[in-house]
C-alpha cells in the first residue's frame, strides 16, 4: 500500500487546497497540467516547458528549472509583465567562457587572452550583470545572486587583462620600464591570479550546494564551473620557477570550461523553447530525491496500489 511522506503531503495541500483529500491526483503538475487554487486541473498542452505556464499569484509552485535559473520550488510572479531574463544571463555567460575556454586549451596555438577582453565587458560582465538585476526584479534570489556575481567576474577579469589600462600586470612585473628590478617574484602575479580564481571558485562551490535538488543540467552546469575554477587556480599556483603556468592543470580548467558553456547553453535554450516557437521542448531531469522526484515516486506508488 502507497504511503506519502510528510513533506509530500504538504506539497499536494499546496497544488490541490488544504480541503482537498482525494489520492486519484498527483500531488505536483506534470508537464502540460495547470493546477487551479481548489485542485481543478485544467489540462493544456504546454510543451513539457514551465515557462508556458499561465502564471498567476495563486498559483502552486513550479519545480526547479534551469532555464529560469531556479534551484528548487517557485512561485512564479503574479501576473509577470517581464520576460525571463535567466536564458539572456546564460547565454551571456556560456559564450564568454566557451571563448576563454578555447584559448585555456590552446586550440591552434591561441594562448593570449586578449580577445575575451572585449566580450567580458560588453557581453559576459554588462549583459550578464543587467540580467541578474532583472532577477532581482522577478524575485529570484538566487539567480540575482550568481548571474550578477558572474557578471561582475566577468568585469573584473576584462580589468585585469586590459593591456595598459590599469597596468595589473605590469605592477606584478620582476623589472620596470628602465630595466631595474622591481623586487617582484617571477610567480607573484601567477599566485595572485590564482588567489583571485580561488575566492571564485569557493563562491562556485556554495551555489553548487544550493543545486543539489534541482535538476540535472543545471546541477551539472554548476559542477563543471566549479572543477573549472579549482583547475585554474591551481594551475596558476602551480607554476614552474620560470612563472609558467601548470599546462595540463590549465586545460584541464579549459575542457571543464566548455562542459559549463555548453551546459548554460542548454539550460538558456531551455528556458527560450516552448510549443510557440520550437517543433520540440528540451528535456529536463529531475534528481530522485529532489521534490519533482519525489512527487513522480508518490505518484508511481499510488498507481500500482
């Protein structure tokens, strides 16, 4: 005989009314239902996609989703006049880095990050950071929190890599414009790099725990990023006594790179595909012991009663 847990019947009180008592319903909307405030369903065909839902403040919660940059249950905002701004910070992201990415691996001998300058200013720090303000608007904390985060890395970052901007590089230097000695250790600017990427690798890590009951892709994303940033940091710490990088540690954080861009990638399309405009909705994996997960299991269980 099925039995539901405590935590599951709070959540079918909360699809289906504090009243409601009848086991034939499944205590969270399956892709394609929309559940009333009384525990009518409304049956529309959406797409598999929570974004096509009619949104309003009575609604239930929805399951967490990466393409709306959401770790676990929602509510969506009542009545939305705005856009989702999570596929825009994404894909933001998720270029800025594939690119870097790129130059970590060193593919056709390509090493000098110049060229990333220019897309951490304009796209991955500007576009970036406007969209994690717009989270903050919907009322998504967490994806203001990471999305304006990696925007401001993304400015930081260009910053640094500014040629003669504001001369970071140059202050880390072993010699001066006259060729005199500056005092600096030939592996200062490789440890400072590298206790900059560390602080951004130990932020990484708190939000990767706070993706432990979302969804695969977007927990994914967030694990690649993170061995992304341990990789770099470490490889920067770990240069030669010639203030040469680690060369395999530096690719290793390349190739974790480009799993975390084209995993934002997906989760952006994800969050942008619906019925109305793609022939098909991109799957989303819900873990077993996330609330998604356990709703399916109580439903299963119920069925085979």
């Amino acid at each position: 005989m099925a039995t539901n847990t405590t935590a599951d019947s709070t959540l079918t009180k909360e699809y289906h009314g504090e009243n409601d008592t009848s086991a034939n319903h499944d205590p969270a909307p399956s892709n394609g239902d929309t559940i009333g405030v009384k525990g009518h369903s409304r049956h529309h065909d959406y797409g598999g996609n929570p974004l096509a839902h009619m949104h309003t403040g009575d609604s239930a919660r929805l399951p967490a989703f990466g393409g709306e940059f959401q770790p676990g249950l929602y509510k969506p905002t009542e009545g939305r006049k705005f856009a989702n701004p999570a596929p825009l910070g994404l894909s933001a992201f998720a270029l800025t880095t594939f690119v870097l990415s790129l130059i970590n691996i060193g593919v056709r001998g390509v090493h000098e990050p110049n060229i990333v300058v220019a897309l951490a200013f304009g796209y991955g720090g500007l576009v970036q950071l406007l969209s994690g303000m717009w989270e903050m608007a919907v009322g998504n904390t967490f994806g203001a929190t990471a999305l304006s985060s990696y925007g401001g890395f993304w400015l930081s970052l260009a910053i640094v890599l500014t040629p003669g901007g504001f001369e970071i590089v140059e202050a880390y230097a072993t010699t001066d414009a006259s060729g005199a000695a500056t005092g600096a250790g030939v592996n200062d600017f490789n440890n400072a790099f590298g206790y900059f990427l560390a602080g951004w690798f130990i932020f990484t890590t708190i939000l990767l725990l706070c993706t432990l009951r979302s969804t695969v892709a977007f927990f994914t994303l967030f694990l690649t990023l993170d061995l992304a940033f341990l990789c770099l940091f470490l490889g920067n710490l770990y240069s030669d006594a010639k203030g040469a990088n680690n060369t395999a540690l530096i690719k290793a954080g390349g190739y974790f790179g480009m799993f975390a861009a084209f995993l934002a990638w997906y989760n952006a399309f994800a969050g942008i595909a619906d019925d109305s405009n793609s022939f098909f909705v991109v799957p989303v994996a819900h873990f077993p012991w996330s609330e998604k997960g356990r709703q399916r299991r109580g439903k299963t269980d119920r069925e085979n009663a």
